[in-house]
C-alpha cells in the first residue's frame, strides 16, 4: 500500500511552476492575477483565491530578434501530447484554405485545420498523421501549437474501411431528408473521402 | 431499562451479595448497564454491549480499507489520462493568456462537483469558491448564472441560489470519460446559456494528498475582441492573421468553442482524480480512526473481563469464608 502510494507521488508531473526552486526568471507576469487576488480578498477575506491557470504553464520565450533556425512544435491531442517542445524543420498542416508549410519565422498565424495529412519535417526524416480537425497557432516566437480533436499516423488506416465508410455517407447523404442528416453525411463524406486521398496521394 | 428493573429485582433478592464494583463501568462510555442476573442471585458483568461494537467497529474499518483500495486503482487508472490531457489547455493560455479579473455582464460559473460522497472537503471548496465568484463578480448590470456538473454541488447550491441555476448535469461518470462525451456536453452548454464569460471551478489533481481549487476562464469572441482592442494581456492578438473562413469572428467563435471544450475536458478529469484522491484519504484516516477506537474498546473489555472474573472470586471466597467462620 505505501509503496502504491509512493508509486503516485513520483508520478506527479513537474508542471508547476512553483517546482523549480531557483528559477532567475518568474513565470509569466500574473498582472491579470493580481488584479484578480486583489478583488478576490476584498471581497471574500476568509478564503484564498483559487489558482488559475497562468500559475501553472511554464512562460514561452519572447520573440528572438533574429529569425531562429528551428520551429518548436507543440503537438497536442486530448489523450496525449504527440509532441512536446520538439524542434523541427517544417511542418505541413492541412489548413481550410489548403496545405500551408510552416518554417521558423513565419508571421503570427491562427488557423483552422480540415481533416487531411499532416506531416514533421526532421533532417532527413518525415513523420505523417492523419489529423480529423482542431486549430494551429503559430506565434512570432516560432513555436507552433497543433491541436488536434483526433490524429492517427497513416499505417494505421485500412484501406477497405476507408472505401466503405465513403459509399456509406455517400448514400446517406442522397437519402438524407433534414438540413442536420445533410450535414452529418456531408461531413462524413469529407473526411472519408481525404482519408482516401492521403492514403492513396 | 430491562436490566435496571431486574437489578432492583436482584437486590430485593440477595441482600447479603456486596454491591459489584463499578470501577469497570465508569472508565467505560456506554451507560446503559452492564450486569446480568445469573442463577442463586450470582452476578457477572456482561461483556456483550462491547463485543457488539467491537465487531461492527472492526466490520467498518474493513469496510473503509476496502474503499481505500478501490479508490486508489480508480485513480491510477484516471491519473495517466488526466496527465496526458494537461497539454490540452496550454496553447489556449498562450494564445489568448488568461483573464480571470476580465469585467463582463454575463457570466457563468461550471461548477465541477463529484456524484458520490465520502471524499472530503472537495465539492464543498468548489461550491465555495463558486459562490465567491459569484460575489465578486456581482453589480450593477451584471448576473452570474450556474451549471452545475454532479450531485454534491446540485445539493449544496440548491438551497441558496435555485433561481441562478442554469443547467444541471448529473452522472457525468456513469461511463469512463472521454473527450466525445465531454464536447457533446459542452456544446449543450453553449447552445443554451448566454455567456460574456464562463468559469470553470474545479480541483486541480497535484498529488494523492494535494488538490488545489482553480478557476479556469473563457471569454465569448466578443469579449475577446474587445479587450484585443483595449491593449493589454490580448493587445497583440490582432497582430495574428488569420486563415481561412469568411470573417475573423467566425474563426474566433470556433476557437472559444473549442477552447471551452478543451478546457472542460482538462477540468473534468483533473476534478475525477482529485475525487479519487481524497477519497483514498478520508477513507485512510476513517480506518485509522477506526482502528484507534478499537483498540480503546479492546482494553474496556479486558477491564469488564477481568472485572467480573474478580467480582465471581470475590462472591466465591467470601462465600467460602462466611461458611467455615
């Protein structure tokens, strides 16, 4: 039971910033927080106020001067992180408007993704998933956030599956009667029909 | 009041019987008597009150063990899910930074509260923190309405503010969460409350013995714009371009759905973690407890033993002693 209990607390994550003893530099200026703290104990003086969550992400480095030779990607999905701070050449996200390639120094970006492939540039080796939708935010300091609902790398997909799911939606969309039936089908049809064009393209 | 009546009994019968000690019975807590009638007027004092409760203390400190145990692999298996759920909200935060203190006319609190009771003090922080939100951010033109995800915080905030309530949603746990689930209730949320700005209260998980009440905000695109213009933490949205979709606000109404969702997620499962958690702690100290009271009534009843033993030699030997001078 205690080493079970022992086992727990080594797995806690290290994201609070307040582990780091000796930090030089603060987390990010909490200006809005103080002002929140401040309201909070004029108002309610018996509690402390609740944290929120500027206390607990580590601070992003400001925008270099100079244009920096690797991207740093944050690639995120509900159950996992795919990557972590990782430091890449290129990235090709599926944007609405089309495949958009992003290199360090690439202006502030927010984007929304469609389903479609997306790929990581590394030297000489490049990894694919397919992404089903989320957003990408590519900020000035050349780190892009991907976050994605769903994204499986491309091995993974069956072929035959991805045929069939397509003339299911298709069907269903011609015997579709409400604007809500039109739209599922519809969008059905579109994800099918990219998984298709990745895994044959 | 049996016993009381049929010691007066005894004593109308045997006058000649000392009276028992009752050194045993004033270190014990249970008032009602413990003597017993035996045949020919001998009396001992029962030791069965005792051995009651000692059994049904030692049934609840299995009972309460048994919790623990269950509480600690619902955990494990939560935990890893939670930890890796934690990237979720962090760009959002980068992006948008947080303003908690953001002045808005409509706000809404998400209370997040657990279903099942016997987990310490969580539920009652969340709905604290949630009232005094609703404090600060109450004035002039301004409202702040509730949603309320599980039962304890239903039954707590229902008493005072049953008007302000929203939306309830219970069972949240009934099947194990995932991120489908979660968004469809988000969007439920949005579609049917009006909001400036939500406040997701939950406890963050930190360790088995550490939860810590937080308060995560999403502001609706207007407000969003609106303090991009004012300058400030979100000046320098407007710096970032924006692809795709006929306008800007059509993309930032996505994102602050999203976002929401994200952050829902996060919330909800770092809140089952934390339930799990203190759960494995109260139960922890309530087999403590219980094994601290057992071992108190361990004693009583050797001093009940040992007492009616001596009473019997006493009778014994004086008995023998009456007979023979």
């Amino acid at each position: 039971m205690l080493r079970r209990a022992s086992m727990l607390l080594a797995c806690r994550p290290i994201l609070a910033a307040r582990a780091r003893p000796f930090s030089t530099d603060l987390p990010a200026a909490p200006s809005a927080d103080a002002t929140f703290t401040e309201a909070w104990t004029k108002v309610i003086p018996n509690m402390d106020p609740p944290k929120t969550p500027l206390s607990f992400m580590q601070p992003r480095p400001p925008t270099p001067s100079s244009i920096p030779s690797k991207l740093t990607v944050n690639f995120v999905l509900p159950y996992a992180s795919e990557l972590a701070t990782k430091e890449v050449d290129m990235v090709i996200v599926p944007a609405t408007t089309g495949q958009m390639g992003i290199l360090p120094g690439h202006v502030a970006t927010i984007a929304e993704l469609k389903p479609g492939v997306l790929s990581v540039h590394e030297g000489s080796e490049m990894t694919k998933y397919f992404v089903s939708s989320g957003f990408v935010f590519i900020h000035a300091n050349s780190f892009a956030d991907i976050i994605a609902v769903e994204a499986v790398p491309l091995d993974r997909l069956d072929v035959n599956l991805v045929q069939k799911g397509l003339a299911e939606f298709t069907s269903k969309l011609s015997s579709a009667t409400t604007d809500l039936e039109k739209a599922e089908a519809q969008i059905g049809i579109d994800v099918h029909s990219a998984l298709n064009s990745a895994l044959t393209g | 009041m049996a016993l009381a009546a049929l010691r007066r009994e005894g004593r109308r019968f045997a006058p000649m019987i000392s009276p028992h000690p009752i050194t045993a019975l004033r270190s014990s807590p249970l008032a009602p008597s413990l003597e017993d009638e035996g045949p020919i007027g001998v009396r001992y004092i029962s030791t069965q009150v005792v051995r009651n409760r000692m059994k049904s203390v030692k049934n609840i400190q299995k009972i309460t063990k048994a919790m623990k145990m269950v509480a600690a692999s619902k955990l494990r298996a939560i935990q890893t899910k939670a930890e890796n759920s934690r990237g979720l909200w962090q760009p959002f935060t980068a992006l948008l930074g947080d303003l908690p203190s953001a002045d808005v006319k409509k706000n809404v609190v998400v209370t997040i509260s657990s279903d099942k009771g016997l987990c310490g003090g969580i539920n009652s922080t969340s709905v604290k923190i949630s009232k005094g939100l609703h404090k600060l951010n109450s004035g002039p033109e301004k409202e702040t309405k509730y949603v309320i995800l599980g039962e304890k915080a239903k039954a707590q905030l229902i008493r005072d503010s049953k008007k302000d309530i929203e939306l309830i949603i219970t069972e949240l746990q009934k099947n194990p969460l995932n991120y489908t689930q979660v968004s469809v209730l988000a969007d439920e949320i949005l579609k049917n409350v009006e909001y400036d700005a939500l406040r997701i209260v939950f406890n963050k998980f930190h360790s088995v013995v550490s939860f810590v009440p937080t308060v995560s905000t999403v502001l609706s695109p207007e407000i969003v714009e609106r303090e991009a213009e004012s300058g400030g933490k979100l000046g320098d949205l407007d710096s970032y371009e924006v692809e795709g979709g006929e306008t800007k606000g059509e993309i930032l109404q996505n994102l602050a759905e999203f976002q929401f969702s994200c952050v829902m997620f996060n919330a909800v499962l770092e809140n089952a973690c934390s339930e799990q958690g203190a759960r494995m702690s109260a139960m922890d100290s309530s087999s403590r407890n219980a094994g601290d009271m057992l071992d108190r009534l361990t004693l009583t009843y050797n001093r009940t033993r040992q007492a009616s033993i001596t009473t019997e030699l006493i009778e014994i030997i004086s008995g023998a002693s009456a007979l023979e001078g």
